[in-house]
C-alpha cells in the first residue's frame, strides 16, 4: 500500500465526491464512475485493508457485514433477476485499488468466464 490516501479512503474523508448510495458505521457503496453493467456499485469498510488477502480472522464481522450489505443493496436497486459480486484481489487479479472493495454488478446478464 502506498504512503497516501487510496482514493476511496479520500470518498470515505468526503475529500473527492462519490454518487454514495448507502453508509453505515462499517461501510460505504456508491456508483463506480466507470460502470461495466448498468448498475455498478463499489462496496467499500471504512477500515482501511488493502484487500481480500489482507483479511485477518479478527475481521470476520466485517467481511460478513461486506457481503451481506451487497445482499441488500441488489434488493434496494431492484436486481431481483440477479446478479453478480465480485472482489478483485491483487494485480493480477484485477485489482486497481489498494483498498478492499467489492463489486455489485446487474441490470444485464452476466456471461461465464468473466474474462
């Protein structure tokens, strides 16, 4: 992880603006600006962990919490068809952020393999 702030950490300061469409004590979701399905929202802990490798067993209630937050916002925005979660995790797995996030994808069916 770098010296500075990830960009989600400057959402979760309010430094930058985000299209944010759910926050609790734990989390924070908004709208990625760079949608790859008509609803794309990023769900991100206000803690700061890199990423899915870092989790501990300590953070169990969180990412517990993560998941099932993606739960209710897919009923929120209306994906009752389905949808897609996803958790990029390092460089090659796609991962541009060094602070968790999980993706909520839907609107559109989604093809196997991703890619």
């Amino acid at each position: 992880m770098s010296g500075g702030k990830t960009i989600f950490k400057k959402i979760i300061d309010r430094e930058i603006p985000a299209e944010i469409i759910y926050e609790d004590e734990l989390c924070l979701a908004f709208k990625d600006v760079n949608p790859q399905a008509p609803v794309h929202v990023l769900v991100i802990p206000k803690q700061e962990i890199p990423s899915m490798a870092h989790l501990e067993f300590a953070d169990q209630e969180l990412a517990g919490h993560l998941i099932l937050t993606v739960g209710k916002l897919a009923t929120m925005l209306g994906l009752e068809n389905g949808y897609r979660m996803i958790v990029n995790t390092g460089t090659e797995g796609g991962q541009t952020v060094d602070h968790l996030h999980l993706h909520l994808l839907g609107g559109r069916s989604m093809h196997w393999p991703p890619g």
